[in-house]
C-alpha cells in the first residue's frame, strides 16, 4: 500500500476526482509541454457527465493558464477503461505537440496512461487487514505504532498538518453563513446547528447537533471550493474530523493522540484503496462515505485504545451498514445529498464504535470480507448510481 500522505491530501473541493485530479492532471501536462500555446481537454464518463456541478473545467482552465484551454464534455463514449477518463492535447501554431489519456482514479490521484503509477510507490508490504492484525499482535504494536514502522517518524508532523488543516476547515465552515453557488440555493447550515441549542438539551442531543454541525461545516467548506483534507476523498472530507474534533473537545486527547488516530484511519482507508475503490464514479457513494464511515470508526477505536479485533469490528459495522449506497448528487453538485450523509455517517461511526465495545467477539465478517463485497456491490451498480446524477435524486428532484 502507498503512503498515507497520498491518502490525505490538501487541496480545494468541490471533489477529489473531479476537481483535485483533473487540476494535478492538467499542471502535469503544462509541465511537459512548456512551449504550448494553447489546450484542448476532452472529459468523458463521469466527468463529463457531472464536471460542470464539480467544477472540473474551471479546475482544468484554471490549471492550464495562462494559456487558453477548451474544454469538450463528451458524454456518449462508452467502454472506458475508468469511468473518469480525460484526454489532454497540447498546440502550437497550429500543429499538435502531444496528447495523454488521464484516468482520475479517485482521492485526487491520477493514472497517465502508458505509463507506470504515480510516485511514490508502495511503502507497506502488506495489504489486507488480517495481515496486518496478525502481524501487530506478534509484534504487540498498535496500528499507530504499525504505521511509523512503514514510514517513519516524520509521518507525525505531516499528519499534525493534516489535523491543523482539518480543524481550520471546521473553524471556517461554523462561522460562514449565505448560499452555496451551483443553482440549488443550499443554505449554509453549520453555523445555525451549532448555535441552535434547546434550554433542556440531553448530552446525546448535544452530541449530535455538534457532530453534525462539524461534518457540516467541512462538507460546506468543500461544496463552496474552500480548502480541506480528502479523508478518503473531498465528498466524504466531514466524517473523519467531525467525530475527532468532537472526542478531542469531549476527552481533551492531545493533538499527537489524535494523529495517532488519524493513522489507524488511514491505514482502513488504504486498504479499501488497494483491494476496493474509493470512487464514487466507480463504485457508488459506498465507496466515499461508507470509507470515511469506516476510517473514523477504526480512527475512535484507536484514539480509544480499543484492541485490534475490535477496532476492526468497528470498522467492517460502519462499511457494511453503507453497502449499497448509491451515488446520485443533485445536478453534478457535492450538495444534495452530499452534505447531509457526511452528518449522518458521523453519528453512524460513534455508533459503531460503541457496538464494537460491547459486540466485537460475537462477530461473524472480518473487514477484508466487507471491502471485498464493497467492491464487488458497486461494480454491480447500475451506472447510473455511480456519479452521473442520471438516476436517484439526480432525476427525480424537482426544484421548488
């Protein structure tokens, strides 16, 4: 498995897919072709069929200036290899210097094709979780501890950053009030949900509203460009700081306890990486939410100090609770119902954790099982669930 710094990256949303890969595309090709006086970018599946709610030409042009760059949205081609493939031609006088197909595989990654996969490479030999279970209990390491062994001691400082980030985007979305642009006229709801408190409020209404007023609050960061920390990806960015900025308040664990746990997260998130997706153009929102679901259960167990066996309980509940779960955002936007399941899957990894606390020795699925049947549930998805909004909500909403 690859770093954890390609698994949480730094960057502007809307989406990791279609706005943070096809920008990283498009700066790569402007490198290598530096005497170009203008582009064309050719979009298709997924992309084209939802770039301009995820604002995928703005990202391209924007990558390519100060160079002009049309940009095609093709969404009759079928049989693609990735359903977010992208096509990139260079021009001179006239006169075509280049061209790559470029595949947007998801978590703001790219794959040129023809050529090997993005540096770096894998710097974790092994890649399913009874592995890896396995050999932290020979060796009495906790998944943190497992995760510094592969990469050393300078992951902390990165993921420090990674934290910094994320609180700063939940900062940002509690004090950000008005209408998200796109055309659906979403209100920004974070800042009324954390402030919006009864006399007689219980301690697990309070929970609820602060967690979800903090997923909101990144998700809303996310939808409106801000910058934020794919966690797996950008539509899914709220789960994971949600329920650590909520448990740090609640426990007062220290920032570095916290990175710990964003490791332990981490790693959850790399295995459904490499054995699975984290597309949603690919495998449905499953893969987006239902990962981030999973990465903050797994992530509360750690910070928790819960065992292996039941960190992973905590785990496979959240994924297998999202399985089936459909992609179908409301005209191509992170909006609807984008934001809200970031509230809804933060509450659901709490809940996991807690079943994993009394519940985990009774099990039957083991998390390698539950990302095998991820994978193989979205490539069973009809397509028009996985990120085209042709199907679901996409269709069926009408404005009012």
């Amino acid at each position: 498995m690859e770093s954890l710094t390609e698994l949480y990256r730094v960057g502007r949303g809307p989406s990791s897919s279609h706005t943070m890969g096809p920008s990283r595309a498009a700066e790569a090709f402007r490198r290598a072709f530096p005497t170009a006086q203008s582009f064309q970018v050719t979009l298709y599946g997924s992309l084209a069929k939802t770039g301009r709610g995820h604002l995928t030409d703005t990202a391209v042009k924007e990558a390519l200036s100060p160079c002009p760059a049309s940009v095609i949205f093709n969404t009759e081609a079928a049989q693609l290899r990735h359903p977010n493939t992208m096509d990139l031609e260079a021009f001179r006088e006239g006169e075509r210097l280049g061209a790559w197909r470029v595949y947007s595989v998801g978590g703001g990654k790219i794959e040129i094709e023809g050529r090997p996969a993005e540096a770096p490479q894998d710097v974790y030999p092994l890649d399913a979780f009874g592995e890896i279970k396995a050999y932290c209990q020979e060796k009495e390491l906790r998944l943190w501890q497992f995760a510094e062994e592969q990469e050393g001691p300078e992951l902390w400082n990165y993921l420090l950053e990674v934290w910094k980030q994320m609180k700063t985007a939940i900062a940002l979305g509690l004090r950000a009030e008005g209408t998200l642009r796109g055309g659906l006229n979403v209100q920004r709801k974070a800042k009324y949900l954390y402030r919006q408190r009864h006399i007689d409020e219980t301690a697990e209404t309070r929970e609820n509203r602060i967690v979800c007023a903090y997923a909101f609050a990144v998700s809303e960061e996310n939808a409106g460009g801000g910058v934020i920390v794919t966690a797996p990806t950008c539509g899914a960015c709220g789960v994971l700081p949600a329920v650590m900025a909520y448990k740090q308040e609640q426990h007062g664990f220290s920032d570095l306890e916290v990175a710990h746990a964003l490791a332990a997260a981490g790693i959850i998130g790399n295995l459904i990486k490499t054995n699975a997706s984290i597309s949603g153009a690919e495998c449905g929102c499953q893969a987006e939410i239902g990962s981030a679901c999973s990465m903050a259960a797994a992530g509360l167990g750690e910070l928790f100090g819960m065992d292996l066996d039941q960190i992973e309980y905590a785990a496979e509940v959240a994924m297998e609770h999202h399985l089936g779960l459909t992609c179908d955002p409301i005209g191509g936007l992170v909006q609807i119902p984008c934001i809200e399941r970031n509230a809804v899957a933060a509450m659901r990894a709490i809940n996991a954790l807690s079943l994993a606390n009394f519940l985990t020795y009774t099990r039957k699925i083991s998390f390698d099982l539950v990302v095998k049947t991820m994978y193989e549930t979205g490539r069973d998805l009809f397509s028009k669930y996985r990120e085209t909004s042709e199907g679901g909500l996409a269709k069926l909403y009408q404005a009012t």
